[in-house]
C-alpha cells in the first residue's frame, strides 16, 4: 500500500525533477529502496538524537563497548527461542548490553583502572563470549538443523535484508524513545550540562541514567541488524559531533543532529543500492564522518575560522605591542 | 650585596585557547633569592611558572636562565607541579619516584647507579621521608606526597627550584619542612620560585616577591614590594590589610 | 635432499599441533601485554580497540599494491597504516574540535567501513570472512609452515616470535624513559625526555605487534591480550617491574585456560581466551588488596592498626597541656582508652619498638619521639582533622 501511493507521488510531481538533478528514480521508487530507506532515515534520527547526549556527557566509547557486547545476548536469545524472530533477538540485544553496561560502572566505581581499560576488557570479553556461543551452536547437533545463517549479519549489518516488520519494530522502538526525549527534554538538559547541579534541585541523576540506558539500549539493539555490532556506535555519536561544531545550543544540537543522521541515511542507502554490493551501513556511516570532517573545517568554530581568527588576532596583538 | 639577576623574561606574552592570560611581562628574578609569586585566581600564575620553563606555548617575548635557554640548563632546574597533575596509582614507591630526579643527569637509556640511589635515599631523609620509602605512592597523604616531589628535585641536585603552590593543603609539619628546606637551600646559594596564597605567612617565609594579574604588578624586595597599594592594584586588597599583620 | 632432510629441524617432531598453537597463543599473548602495561598506564587503552579494526583497512589497501594475500608486506603496510591512524585520532583531538574519545569513535569505524566498502566492491574475489577478520584462525596456525635457518615452524609464531623480541629489547632498554613519561609527561619534558618520540615509538611497536596477532588471533583477541593482563596487573602491583611480571603470568595463564577450555568444548578458541580473560580481570577487580571482598577482610585488619593511631593521637593531644604528666601515665591511658591492662601494655611496647614513642622514666609517662610526632600530624591529615 505504502509504495503504491508513494509511486504515485513520485511519478506525478517529482520523476523528471529528481532524474534532472541526478537521481535515479528507478531505484528511489522501488519497494526494497523505500524499505531499507526508511528504516535507517528513523534508526539514524533517533540514534543520532540519543547519541548526542552520550557525547555531551563524555561517554562516547560507551556505546561502542555496548553495541560489541549486545552480540552475545542475540545468539543466546537464538538459542532459547530457537529461531530468528527479530523481536526475541532485540530482547537478547537489550539484555546482554544492559548487563555490559552494568558490570562496566560497577569497575569503575570499585577499582583504580581507567574507564578505557574497563571498556575495553569487557567488550573483547562479551564480544568474545559472543564467538564462543556462534561456534558452539555451529557445530552442535540441535542446533545444526535450525536456519542461522541470518546470525552473521548482526556482527556487520545488512540493510538490504531488512523487511517491513524490521522498519516497524524500529518505529516501535523510536517513537517512545523520541517521546521520553521530549517530555524530559528540560530534565536531559541539565542532567547533561551540570550533573550536580541536577542532584541538587532534586532530579534524580539514577533516574535519568536509567531513562537514558533504555532508551540507547532499544536503539542500538534495533539496529544491530542495520548496521551491525562493531558499527552501531557510530550511529550514536559521528551526527552529535557533527551537530556540535554548529551550534552550542542544546535544542540546536538535537535537531542537527538529526538531520545529519537521516540525510546520510538517505545519501548512504541510496549509493549503496546504486553500486551493487556496497554495504549499506558502511556506506551510510563513511556518508556521515564525511559531514562530519567537512563541518569541522567550514563550521563558525571550525578550523578555517579558527585559522582566519587566531592570524587576524596575532596581527592586533603584534600591532599593540609595537605601539 | 650586588643583585644577579638568575632567571629574566622579557616581554613574555601568552594565551590559552587564543585568550591571553599574560601580556607582555618582563620578570627578574634575584639569583639566591627566596622569590614568591602571588595574584588573585585566574591571574596566570601557573602559566607563567609554565610558559618560563617552556612547557607550555608563548606567544611572544624571550626567557633566560643563568643567560642561557632553558633547553641549554635543564639539568639546572626542578620544578615541582601541583600536586594533582600526575597518576597517583600508578604502580611505582616513594623511592622510585625521587629515584627520577637522577634521570636529568643520566640521560638516555643509562640506568641510575648505587650512587644515584644513595642520593635519593638521602633526599627522602632530608624530607624525613625514610620510613616511607617503599610506599606505593596513592598510599601516601597529601603533604607526604609534596614532600616526596621535593625530594625528588633534592635527588635532582638543582640550582633553581620552581614550586606551584607547594604548601596547598598540607598539614603544618610538611609547612614547615618545606620552608626549613627553602631558607636551608637559599644558603646553600640556590634561588627558589614559589607560587604562595597565603598573604599572612608571605613576609615570614619569603625576602622576595612577585604580584601578578595578568600583568606584573610589582615585583622587588619584599619589605618594598608587599604594600596596599599595589595589592589593590592586583585586586588582592579585599579584606586583608597589611596592617592587620 | 638427505643432505638438506638432515640438517632440518621440524618444529612438529617435539610439539604436537595443539602445543604448537598453545605456544604460539602464550608468545602472542606476552608480546602484547609487554606493551598493554604502558598503554594501560597512559590511559590509551580504546586505542586497541581502534587499531584492531583500523588495520583492516591497512591490510586492505597493502593489498591493492602487492597483489599477493601471503606477501610480508601486507603485514607492514597495514603496521605503518595503523601508526597513521593512531597519528589521524591525535590530530584530530588536538584541534579541540572533539574530545579524544570522540576522536577515537569516529575515526576507527569510518577507516572500518571503508575497508568492508573496498573489499566488497573491488575485491570481491577475495573471500571476507567475517568471522575470520573477527576471530583469526588459531586452528590453521600449524597448517602455516615456514624454514628458518633450518627450523620448520608455523610462520605466525615465528612473526611473533621476532614482534616480542623486539617489543622486550624496546621496553628493557628505554624502561626508565618509559616509566617517567608515563608517570609525569612534564618532568618527563623538562628532563630531557621527549615524551612525543616515546609515545610514537610505543604505537608503531603496538601497531606492527597488533597486525602480527591480528593475523593469528582475529581482532577481538587483540583487544583483551593488550588490555586484559596489564589491567589485572595495575591493580596488583605496586611497582612497574613487578606490574609487567605479574601481567605475563596473568596473560600465560588466560590463553592456556582458554584454549584447553576451547578445546575441550569444541568452540571459538579466540573467543574463550577473551572470555576467560575478562573473568581473569573482574575477579582481580573483586580481590585486589582495593577490591570489594578484600575491604571487607581489611576493615578487620585496619581496626588493629587504628587503635595504635588512636594510642598516637592520644599522646599528641595531651603532650603540651597542664595534665600532662597525669594524662600520659599509665593507669590513665588504660582507662581513658578502656582497654585491658596486657593489651595497653603490647600496643605501647609495640609502639616503643617502632620508635614513635618513648618512656620518659622519670615522670613515668609516656611521649611521642619525633617519628611519632611526625606520625601525629599525618594521621591528623589522614583523618581530616
């Protein structure tokens, strides 16, 4: 239904337009793009939204450690449920991730090492348990009968695979997520820029670290099967970075970030569905760091500028001293 | 008494994240003296300690010490941070630490020598750290741990002392170690450079002075230097009077 | 040929392929933690994490030139490739831009990406194996065989074998340099000791070391060999030396654990050794002498200790005052701290014998010497008083 009304749009108003500026309206119209498109335009939004506040709070490896770590939990959930129903896998995702997360503060609370240190030893650790279960279940005579070959595609992604309930279970996912975002968008707001702050006029910080976790969670186990455990953490943090050379206004920041995020969906998933056999994720997250290399050079606090202010301020003060 | 001036900047300019925090400075400080640094917050007093040892950027101006670069007389000078800019976990004792001022002198790959660890042992002793010397160094408290990176330019065996604030919470003991080790050094001929907060003990434990806020307010003898006036002008003068000493 | 079949030495004549892969995981294992120690100490851990998946692209691009899968030089331009990104993240930190973490999450997975868009696009011929980028082929390491000055031996020991003498002569050598440019970059400067040259020696011997194991293990090993042991060690130790010793047992202890484990479950052996890994450091971070289980033994131990600070500050405070003379005597102490006559008595012997106070035999009390009254005021500090 929706790509026959869709079709009908596109075929009215925008066929010639978008094919005079270089688009192929072959592939922009036909169901699998418009599938895939939408899924990683929504996926990209939220996650790029979320992840803006896990750069802000200076916690942008976190993510990547809990999106290697969320792997073992999708091949335990396939050992349970004995099948590849996506939903079951995401609970796996959400459960092994938010156990990561949890035994990841509980060292660096109780012991001397380094965050970095911390994160590092149990990704590798959950990652690694995560390869011990694959290989398990290959060789395994129960196992060996059921399908599951679908399992590798959560370790890179593959968008192209994706189906109309995937894109739902993504919306299912980003609604709420974006809802929490919004009704707590003042809370999120001083939980991020003064912590203590936020203690001290009663908001609990527990709380919001707890909204925070789930809803990155429900994120990152989402699109596991878009882009991919060891990728998926560029989704959280590549369009806050980008966001953050352009305005330092939160609300600002969200909103960019969110752009960049689905405008390099689009981008990435279409030059991926133009050249066969590109990646999508890949393609959609090399799209992303582009924009994000390129705002830091042209931003108003980007090097350029930067480059323009220092040399006119070294000329005043070489001006002042002389005089 | 002649004055020799031991440690001269000239016109020193410097900025952080392209905001200036000193202008144009000229400094002087007098060779064997016992030199203080004091300003309000914010006035650059750690930069300047920094940007004379070259370790952070200038953007103008020179700084020579005994007439030559710092590069050329390293070995000559110790400096000794705020107490929070190094690991304190870090797995390494009391001793290995001082054991460190001997690295000055080594150089590349050469490792230090019975002498050297002699030395340091005697540098611990002088702080009256010797019981400690096999402490792993979080294990230490505040003043030890002040008294240990003193001991450590001891091992050194320098000729300048540069100090950041080396008396910032410690307790009363270490205080007075680390004073009875300035006016022990100044007669031994070396020259100390301290940045001090405490405008109470500044004339007791210091014959030389420098204010600064942003710029040199006034620098000279202290019995010259230390007056209303030029408090005022470095914004210091709320709430304390020299008269109230 | 009988000549030639004489003077060669086949490795498999004294090992077993197991063996083989055990000693080549253990060689591994220890060129890396050697290195893990200092990157630990820095603070540089993620960047492990970056280099073992930045390398693939390294690899990838090494390849375009040669042409040949089993070329060295794959294995050295994806080394020199992995210094580069190493230098990319510091560059990019320093314009202030981002933060480093943030450097370090936008980097590794775009160098990433490109390398799974180039294979899939121009390579195609060549086979990516997910699972083997990820988890190496410990299995095929005794499968690989190359002659050395008459030695057969798997070629994946002999690379690591080289990578760990190298990594063992870089850190003996320059183990001072190392030691105080970890522990103060500023004194480290002022001393004479460029802290940048050590810095980007350390990352080019962890880069060429990452690509030699990533080629064994796979890249998530990589990642728990570097981090792993020298994270354990750091919580155990209290001196480097000792800290790189006690990280090579932990690290010869996790892969033998691991790969019988592996063995003997038929499963992953470079995703067990990672696991047992991680177990190896959450237990180290429960037992440690900071650790949670220990505190709880140490609260006991610590009492002990606190009642002779106790007997210290008791003496300190009344030292200078009027009741001295009745304060410090003996009856008094005993009463006023409602301790038993025999347990005042060993803990002011004990006390005594460790010079912080003496007998003042004339007034029949007790005083603290001048160790002990330098204790006083520490342990003033200590208590916050």
């Amino acid at each position: 239904m929706l790509s026959v009304y869709l079709n009908k749009i596109f075929s009215l108003n925008f066929a010639n337009l978008l094919n005079a500026i270089g688009l192929d309206f072959e592939i922009l119209s036909s169901y699998t793009f418009i599938v895939v498109c939408l899924g990683t335009m929504i996926l990209a939004t939220v996650a790029g939204m979320v992840g803006t506040i896990t750069v802000l709070k200076g916690q942008s490896l976190i993510g990547d450690a809990i999106g290697h770590s969320s792997y073992p939990g999708i091949i335990i959930a396939f050992m349970i449920g004995m099948s590849l129903d996506s939903v079951s896998l995401m609970i796996g995702a959400i459960i092994s991730g938010t156990l990561a997360f949890i035994i990841i503060q509980f060292i660096d609370k109780n012991s001397k090492l380094n965050l970095d240190a911390v994160l590092a030893v149990i990704l590798s650790a959950f990652f690694g348990l995560g390869m011990v279960l694959k290989s398990f279940i290959q060789g395994h005579p129960i196992y060996g009968k059921v399908p599951q070959g679908g399992l590798s595609n959560y370790i890179f992604g593959q968008a192209a695979f994706i189906r109309t309930i995937d894109v739902q279970l993504i919306l299912a996912v980003a609604i709420p997520s974006l809802l929490i975002l919004f009704l707590f968008y003042k809370e999120f707001k001083i939980f991020v820029f003064d912590e203590v702050y936020a203690k001290s006029i009663g908001l609990s910080s527990t709380l919001m670290y707890v909204l925070l976790v789930l809803i990155t969670m429900s994120v990152i186990a989402t699109g596991l099967k878009l882009v991919g455990a060891i990728l998926i953490s560029s989704f959280l943090i590549v369009p806050g970075i980008t966001a953050l050379q352009w305005s330092n206004r939160f609300s600002h920041v969200l909103i960019i970030a969110a752009i960049v995020g689905s405008f390099s969906a689009f981008v990435g998933t279409y030059i991926s569905s133009v050249y066969a056999g590109m990646s999508t994720g890949p393609c959609i997250i090399v799209v992303m760091s582009g924009l994000a290399f390129i705002s830091m050079f042209i931003s108003p606090k980007g090097l350029l500028a930067n480059w323009l202010r220092r040399r006119k301020y070294l000329n005043d003060l070489s001006k002042s001293l002389i005089d | 008494m002649s004055e020799n001036i031991i440690v001269k900047v000239e016109d020193l300019t410097m900025a952080y994240h392209d905001k200036p925090v000193l202008w144009d400075n000229d400094v002087n400080i007098v060779e064997n003296s016992r030199t203080a640094i004091i300003g309000p917050n914010g006035a650059g007093k750690s930069t300047l300690l920094k940007g004379i040892l070259g370790l952070q950027k200038t953007l103008s101006g020179t700084v020579e010490i005994m007439g030559k670069s710092v590069k050329q007389v390293y070995k000559k000078i110790a400096y000794i941070p705020q107490s929070n800019s190094v690991n304190w976990d870090f797995p390494t004792t009391a001793l290995d630490v001082v054991l460190m001022g001997r690295y000055v002198h080594l150089g590349w790959i050469k490792r230090p020598k019975k002498k050297d660890i002699e030395i340091a042992r005697n540098a611990l002793h002088k702080m009256g750290m010797q019981d400690y010397a096999k402490r792993q160094i979080s294990q230490l408290s505040g003043g030890q741990k002040q008294r240990v990176f003193i001991a450590r330019a001891i091992a050194q065996n320098a000729e300048i002392y540069f100090m950041d604030e080396p008396l910032a919470g410690v307790d009363k003991n270490t205080e007075k170690v680390i004073i009875d080790f300035l006016k022990d050094s100044q007669k031994q001929g070396k020259t100390s450079i301290v940045i001090h907060h405490d405008l109470n003990t500044l004339a007791d434990y210091f014959d030389h002075l420098v204010i600064l806020n942003k710029r040199i307010i006034a620098q000279g003898k202290m019995s010259e230097t230390l007056t209303q006036a030029n408090l005022d002008a470095a914004d210091m003068g709320g709430g304390f009077t020299i008269a109230a000493m | 040929m009988i000549y030639q079949n004489l003077l060669l030495t086949k490795i498999s004549d004294f090992l077993n392929y197991n063996q083989q892969m055990l000693l080549t995981l253990i060689v591994t294992g220890i060129a890396c933690s050697i290195l893990g120690c200092f990157l630990v100490l820095n603070k540089l851990s993620m960047l492990t994490d970056a280099l073992s998946h930045s390398i693939l692209l390294g690899i990838v691009l090494a390849y375009f030139v040669t042409k040949d899968l089993n070329s060295p030089l794959l294995l050295i331009g994806a080394g020199i490739f992995g210094v580069f990104t190493v230098y990319a993240i510091g560059l990019l930190s320093k314009t202030r831009l981002v933060k480093n973490d943030d450097a370090v999450g936008i980097i590794f997975p775009l160098f990433f990406s490109l390398a799974v868009i180039l294979i899939s696009t121009f390579a195609r011929n060549v086979h990516l194996d997910t699972d083997i980028v990820l988890m190496g082929q410990v299995i095929m390491i005794p499968l690989n065989n190359m002659t050395v000055f008459g030695v057969e031996l798997p070629k994946a020991l002999f690379y690591m074998l080289i990578i760990l003498l190298i990594n063992l002569i870089f850190v003996a050598v320059f183990f001072k340099e190392l030691k105080v440019s970890s522990f103060d970059p500023e004194f480290a400067t002022l001393a004479g000791f460029s802290s940048g040259l050590l810095f980007y020696g350390l990352m080019t011997l962890t880069s060429f070391t990452a690509v030699a194991a990533f080629d064994a293990v796979g890249a998530i090993l990589v990642i728990a060999l570097f981090v792993g042991p020298a994270a354990s060690a750091y919580m155990l130790t209290k001196s480097l030396k000792k800290m790189l010793l006690v990280s090579i047992i932990f690290s010869m202890l996790n892969s033998t654990l691991g790969f019988y484990l592996a063995i003997v479950l038929n499963v992953s052996i470079s995703g067990m050794i990672a696991v047992i890994t991680g177990m190896t450091t959450f237990m180290t971070v429960l037992l440690n002498r900071q650790g949670i289980i220990t505190a709880i033994y140490l609260r006991h131990k610590n009492r002990k200790e606190f009642r002779l600070d106790l007997l210290i500050m008791h003496l300190g405070n009344h030292e200078d005052q009027e009741d001295a003379e009745f304060e410090l005597g003996f009856a008094t102490i005993k009463d006023h701290l409602s301790w038993e006559r025999e347990t005042t008595e060993r803990r002011l012997n004990r006390l005594i014998d460790q010079g912080f106070v003496q007998r003042n035999h004339e007034k029949k009390i007790f005083c603290l010497t001048e160790k002990g009254r330098l204790r006083y005021d520490m342990i003033k500090v200590d208590y916050g008083m």
